[in-house]
C-alpha cells in the first residue's frame, strides 16, 4: 500500500479519514485513555470508522476495568477481553492493541513489589498482550496482520546508555527515586524497555504479527499536571513554573490530536519507516534478556 503524506501538523482524525478503508471493521483496544491523553485522543479518531473500540480505566464508567499495576487485575481484564464475543458486526479477533498508559512523577512498589513506572508501562502490558495474544492471531487474514504498540519516548535515551538489571523489578532506592532527576532517569529506563519488548516481539512473531515502539512527539497531557515534577520540567525548558507549555529550541509542542496520530497510522499501515534510536534501545541481546527476565518477573513465559 502506498504510503500517504502526513506532517507534523497532521492530526488523528485527519489521519483516521484518510485511512478510514483500512481502520474499518477492525477490533481496537487502547490503554491509557484518562482524560488529556493520547490513548483516549487516538480512541477518538479511530472511533469512527472501527468495528469495536476497547478503552481501559481505573472504574466501572470505562469499557474496561485495568489497573496494569496488578498483576491480578491484568489477568481479570484479560480473561473479560478473552470471552467478548466477536464479531460485533465486524471481524473476529483482536487486529490492535495499542499500549499507551505509564505514569511518572511518583515512586512506591505495588502489591506484587514492582516499581510503579515499570510496572504499569513494562510488566503489566507484557502479561496483558501475552493472555490477549490468541485473540490478536485470532484477527490476521491474507491482507492483513494484527500489530502491537507500544508509545515510547526520545527520552529513552536521556541520562542512560542502558538499564541497570539490578533495578528492573523495583527500581532505584527511595531517596534517588523520589527526586525528579531519578523519576526520569527511571523513566528513560521503562521507555527503553518498550522499545525493547517491541523489538523481541517482532522478532519472536516472525511475521504473524507486527510490533511497534513509537515516540507521538512532545506533547501537552496530563503527565505534565504533576507537581512533584515541576522542577524537572522547568530545568528542561519545557513548561513554565505555573504550568504552561514553554516554546523551546530543542523541541516543538504538539496538540494532543496531533501526537495521537502516529498510532491510527500504525492501525493502517503495512510498514513504517524505522527511527533512529540508541544503541542500547535497539540491542538485540538485551531485547532478549529482557523478555526473559519479565517473563520471570510476571511468572508466565509467552510463546508465540
């Protein structure tokens, strides 16, 4: 399929109208849809054209319930995914997962011991796409292949040169992890696993299905309410001390529709054009100690 021309300026929905014949019919599930997010931006554009549209919360008002911090409440919501009874009018099958959500700006360990960051962006999405995978397989047909992504970051690479595995399950001491210096050396660490995971999954699919890591661009969403991380922020040059984006040479905002429009591209497309990225990010070798490691951690292994 030839590839349309999108810009920087491109938002969601115009990409969902322009790709609108290869979006409908499919079945769509996105995490991370809270207000002022890109999950919820994307489930909009997608919205209109798809088949069924899952969208993932905290409380009963969503479509889903998922807390991807627990193990357990990733296993309930799996098994809930799992007996939907496709097709609503439409395909059987899952054709997309779409793991937006992660958090940043606070640091604890969870019920099962994790850090909080990689917990909801790293172990939880690796178990849920795991116990959904059947229902992602479920969907490819001769003119299409169901994809996984996964929203990463350009901060993957800022302050590290690679994850510290002695930290992969819970993270940095408190008095490190609770200054924003340590939250976002964290952060780097957890985007570089998505990209990690992306990269083994594509690797193990072998062609039955497609992952994806992606960075949507620097954009205004609710993970830039967080007062802990103000001074971070403004260090950066990337927000004024009463909360407002500030224009900087480094980097240029986007709009929420705007950033949201890499993922209803990846729904639709065939094949996307590979983006630098560090070296530690595109290892192969610790794309694999990766995997293995968090199947440990999750106590499940995933066999595609």
């Amino acid at each position: 399929m030839a590839l349309p021309t999108f810009s920087f300026e491109t938002t969601a929905q115009d990409a969902a109208s322009v790709l609108k014949d290869q979006i409908t019919g499919k079945n769509v599930l996105i995490t991370g849809t809270s207000v002022k997010s890109l999950g919820l931006e994307a489930a909009r554009a997608i919205a209109p054209y798809a088949n069924l549209v899952v969208i993932t919360g905290y409380n009963a008002e969503r479509t889903l319930t998922l807390d991807l911090s627990s193990l357990a409440s990733v296993r309930k919501a799996a098994a809930e995914v799992n007996a939907y009874s496709e097709p609503l009018h439409g395909p059987p099958g899952l054709d997309y997962i779409h793991n937006n959500a992660a958090t940043m700006g606070s640091f604890y360990l969870t019920d099962d011991g994790f850090e909080i960051q990689a917990a909801t962006a790293q172990f939880g999405p690796f178990l849920f796409t795991k116990l959904l995978t059947p229902k992602l397989l479920a969907s490819a047909t001769t003119s299409y292949v169901p994809r996984v992504v996964y929203v990463s970051s350009v901060a993957h690479a800022l302050g590290i040169t690679g994850i510290d595995w002695s930290k992969l399950r819970t993270g940095y001491p408190a008095e490190e992890a609770n200054k924003p210096d340590g939250m976002m050396k964290r952060y780097a660490e957890v985007k570089t696993m998505n990209m990690l995971t992306a990269l083994e999954l594509s690797r193990r699919a072998n062609g039955k299905l497609r992952a994806y890591s992606l960075h949507p661009g620097t954009i205004y969403t609710n993970a830039f309410d967080k007062e802990a991380l103000l001074p971070l922020f403004v260090q950066y040059g990337a927000i004024t001390e009463d909360f407002k984006p500030k224009e900087n040479p480094m980097f240029k905002w986007k709009t929420l529709p705007q950033g949201a429009a890499t993922p209803a591209r990846i729904l639709s497309m065939e094949s996307l054009p590979p983006e630098q990225v560090a070296p530690h990010a595109a290892d192969l070798g610790n794309a694999e100690k990766l995997w293995t490691l968090t199947e440990e951690i999750v106590g499940e292994k995933w066999e595609l």
